[in-house]
C-alpha cells in the first residue's frame, strides 16, 4: 500500500493542506453535539482575534473549556494523534472568535504552560503556517476558513433575514425561509507559464510594490472548467494563449475564502507576452539562472513560503531559491 506522500500530486503536502484532525462531519449535525464536547475533559480550545491566533515555541496554544458554552463556538473536529498532552489521543477541538486577545488562563501548547501573556505571540496564519506541525497547520487554515465565512454571512441571502448557527456552526439556518447555508470556497487556479526555451513567465500585480513578482492567477468562473480557466486568466492577464495545462497540487487559501488550484501551462508565443495593466502591471520572462540572480540580488521579491505560488516556482526552478544577500548574510 501507498503511502499519502506517494500518492500526492507533483508538488506535494503544501503548508496550508497539512491536516492531523478528523472534522467528525458524521457527529458534528447531532443534535446537542457541540454542548456535549464543551463538558470533556479532553476538549480543548483555539482561540481567533482578528485572523490571528495565539502560539506559543511555535505551537498553538490550546486553553480548556469554562463556564457555558458561548455563543459563536464551532466544533473543528479531533485530534488523530497524541499531540494534545494531558487531552488523549482524540482531543475535541473547538474554535472561539474574539474581538479582543482573551485570557489564556490554563492555556499550553504542545504541553507547555502559559506562564505569562508576554510570551504568547498572537499571529497570522501566513505568518507561523509553514512552521506549525501538520495538526497545528490544518486547524488554524480550518478555524480562519469558518471564521471569516460567518464574519460575512450573517443574514439569508434569499430575504435578509439574520441567520441561526446550527450544526456545530457548519450550517446557518434562515428562520424565515428555512433555508440552510453552508461555507463556501471559490476555487481559483494559479499557473506557472512556460516556454519553448523552459523559461518562466512572473508578473506584477498593480496592488503590489514594483519588485513583487508572482505566477499569474484567477478566480474560476460559473460553469467553467479548470482547464478552461487557465485558458482564459492567462489570456486575460498576459495576451497569451497557453496549452496542455498540467494539474499539480491545491491548498486553501483562506483570505478570505479561496482554493488554489495549481497548474503548469505552456506557450507557444512568448513574444506575444503583455499585461493587460488593469490587473497585471508588468509580466517578465526568466531563465533559472535569472531568477536566481534577480532573488538573490534584492531585484525582485517573490511569495512568501506558505503560498503555493512559491511552491510552484520552485517546483519549476527545481529546489528552493536563495534567500536575498544583504550585509549580513
């Protein structure tokens, strides 16, 4: 048998699509589940303010349920591994959404205690994922997935009535209509582009400062396919027209609600390269030996490394990329 690494798609177990936690879609509907799991002993607590939550010797940290369940509490499944100390090996896992940092009281992470607040760093997803643990990464992609849908979904699109929470806060409920609603993710593909000459195709988006370069991406559109749609974006972005789009990995990315799709795509017409200047400002062919230089030298900056645009250039490039030389290094 296989093991999951070997049946993964080219560019492997990404940063943000590590997960060691079983969402329990089969409990999480019960009636009363998420009231039943607030009473053990073995839940624990995430605790997000602002799409930012606290760690701790680069883990999570983890509190214990007190006093009544509160309002807006979502059940994010339980742990597959013994990685919660003192909880067993099927920790139940709740998320809480703050507007403030609460206390942490009882708080630990990976079994240490909180033994002073001035020691927590409260932290952004792309800022810590790389370097969380598989569980610790999966359940902090989850809980800021699940948070931002209900930050924004709030009211029944069909008559503007407030919507209920239910099912553990994985469904809200108009009470009017009845009508359910589930979380959303919008899928976008993101491609590296190639030519004949092996050479890759980076843009600058006009959002960003004029060194930041990246692959080209977009957002799929109602009744369209993948293909099609790496088709259509990079046309869109860069005047090109690609072929033979080559599926290799996917991650969520929750910002606030999108699935990257990655691809490698090729054209025939590299000359024909230009951007379109309302999305992309400027689009740019490199050789390895190119990139290479123009990282290290400071001349361009790519993505950060949870970002599965990062992976696909170095998926591309064939191994990790200088860091940037400065006086130090």
């Amino acid at each position: 048998m296989r093991t999951p690494e070997e049946i993964l798609p080219a560019l492997g177990r990404l940063p943000l699509a590590r997960e060691e936690v079983d969402r329990g879609c089969e409990v999480r509907a019960r009636e009363g589940w998420l009231e039943q799991v607030w009473t053990r002993a073995e839940s624990r607590v995430l605790w997000v303010s602002g799409g930012r939550a606290p760690v701790l010797g680069g883990q999570l940290v983890l509190t214990r349920p007190e006093g009544r369940l509160p309002a807006g509490a979502v059940y994010l499944g339980r742990s597959t591994a013994d990685t919660v100390p003192g909880a067993g090996p099927r920790a139940e896992l709740i998320l809480l959404v703050s507007d403030d940092h609460p206390p942490l009281t009882g708080g630990e992470a990976g079994g240490q205690a909180v033994s002073s607040l001035e020691d927590v760093a409260w932290v952004g997803l792309r800022d810590v994922a790389a370097a969380l643990t598989d569980r610790d990464a999966g359940v902090f992609v989850e809980a800021v997935a699940i948070a931002n849908w209900h930050a924004v979904h709030t009211h029944c699109p069909r008559c503007g009535t407030p919507t209920e929470v239910t099912q553990s806060g994985w469904v809200r409920v108009c009470p009017q209509d009845r009508s359910e609603h589930f979380p959303r993710t919008d899928p976008a593909i993101i491609v590296t582009v190639t030519d004949h000459q092996d050479r890759l195709l980076l843009g600058n988006n006009v959002a960003w400062g004029p060194s930041v370069y990246s692959t080209l991406a977009g957002f799929v559109e109602p009744g369209e396919s993948l293909e099609a749609a790496v088709v259509r974006e990079i046309h869109e972005e860069s005047n090109l027209r690609v072929h033979s789009p080559v599926y290799l990995g996917s991650q969520p990315w929750p910002f606030p609600q999108s699935l990257m799709l990655g691809y490698t795509a090729v054209t025939d017409h590299p000359d024909e390269a230009a951007a379109d200047r309302e999305e992309v400002a400027h689009v740019r062919w490199f050789t390895r030996q190119e990139l290479e230089d123009a990282v290290s030298g400071g001349e361009i900056t790519l993505p950060g490394s949870a970002s599965i645009s990062r992976a696909l250039i170095e998926h591309w490039f064939g191994g990790a990329l200088p860091e940037p030389r400065t006086l130090q290094n």
